[in-house]
C-alpha cells in the first residue's frame, strides 16, 4: 500500500 | 521511526546548530550563502504549514518549530545583525532559476492538486536544490572554512540516511513516497562531489580548497 498523503516525515 | 530517520532528524538538527554557532561564535557569516539560507527558509515554510492543519506527533511537532525557528534565526542573523559581513560579491547564484522551476514541477507532478499540498511538493523539489547557491559560493571563492565544511557534511548525510530510512520503509511497511524519493536522491547526488574532497581533505585536518 502506497501512503502517498502521510507526511509524517521532516 | 526507525534509526536511519532518527540519526538523519539528528544531522539534519545538528547541522543547523553548527551553522548558527559558526556566525554567532565568530560573528560573522563569511562564506555561507545568504541565498541558500533563504530558499531553506522557504523550504520550511511551506513544508511546515501542516503544524496547523494535521498532528503527528510531539516529536514531529517540536522538530518542526526548532527548524522554522532556526532557520529563521539564521537569516535574522545573516541580513540584519551581521549583515556587514555578508559576503554577497559571492553570493550570485541566481535563485529564480531554482524557484521557478520548482513551482512549475510541483503543479505539474504532485499527488494531488490542493494547495497544502502543493506547497509540501514544492518544498521537497526546493530543498533538493536549496544547497546549490552554496556550493557555488564554495566554487566561486574556491576554498571553505572547516566549520562550513562540517556543516555541509551534515546536512548532505542527513538526506543520505533518509534514504536508507526509505529503503527499510519500503521493505519494513510497504510504504513509500516517489517524490520525495526522487528528489531525496537528486538532493543527496549533489552533495557528491564535496562528500569526496571532506573526506580526502578536511577529515585529514586540511582546508577545503578546490584546485586552481
């Protein structure tokens, strides 16, 4: 599964 | 959060605290690029806008504010308080040639077209380019103080470990994010050709100069 919107990153 | 994110976060932070220390201690910002520090500025600016809109986490939250605040800091530091010693004769990349490329590619290739995020692409395409003023500044004047040089290191190995958090991210949760893939590998190739002389010169206790 791609989670392209979970910008969960810095 | 794995530990190749978490020692990249650790650079990423690291190398802003360097650059701060660097003009705060000597007083001076000789030899960093103005223009580079603003299109960071920019950089976070639009990425970070979704500490209103959307939590994650406190950590995420706290890094966010420590960077905007840094960043910000930093130009404050550059244009207003030791403005003076600001070396803009060498600091003529010319930085619409980044930007506006930068817009056009993130409302043409982004995951989807709202405006929070296409802002989020465009900060991500910016960054991957952001350093390029500064390593033309250290082209131009063809030598790099050792503190400069370590902070350069840093913030090249942090996109580095991002990279390989990526990998473990596709193999451990199926996750992935081809932009910021894409423009992660971009960004880190260009710190390349300096990661070579920082190791081959700096770490042996010279200076970074480039040869005439």
């Amino acid at each position: 599964a791609v989670v392209a919107f979970a910008h969960d990153e810095l | 959060m794995n530990i190749f994110r978490l020692l990249g976060d650790i650079s990423h932070l690291l190398a802003i605290i360097i650059l701060l220390r660097k003009i705060w201690m000597s007083r001076s910002c000789a030899g960093i690029s103005g223009k580079s520090q603003l299109l960071f500025g920019l950089v976070y600016t639009t990425r970070y806008l979704d500490l209103i809109t959307s939590y994650i986490s406190l950590y995420n939250s706290v890094m966010k504010v420590v960077f905007l605040a840094a960043s910000y800091a930093t130009i404050y530091l550059m244009y207003v308080k030791f403005k003076a010693t600001y070396d803009h004769n060498h600091d003529t990349f010319r930085i619409e040639f980044l930007v506006v490329p930068a817009v056009a590619l993130a409302l043409l290739i982004n995951h989807d077209f709202q405006v929070v995020e296409i802002l989020w692409t465009f900060s991500i395409y910016l960054e991957s380019v952001a350093i390029l003023p500064q390593l033309f500044m250290v082209s131009k004047t063809g030598e790099a103080e050792s503190i400069t040089s370590h902070y350069l290191f840093a913030l090249g190995v942090y996109r580095g470990l991002y990279l390989l958090n990526w990998i473990y991210r596709f193999w451990a949760e199926d996750h992935y994010d081809l932009i910021a893939i894409v423009a992660g590998v971009v960004q880190t190739v260009l710190y390349c050709d300096f990661f070579y002389l920082y190791i081959t010169k700096v770490l042996r206790g010279k200076k970074l100069q480039l040869p005439a």
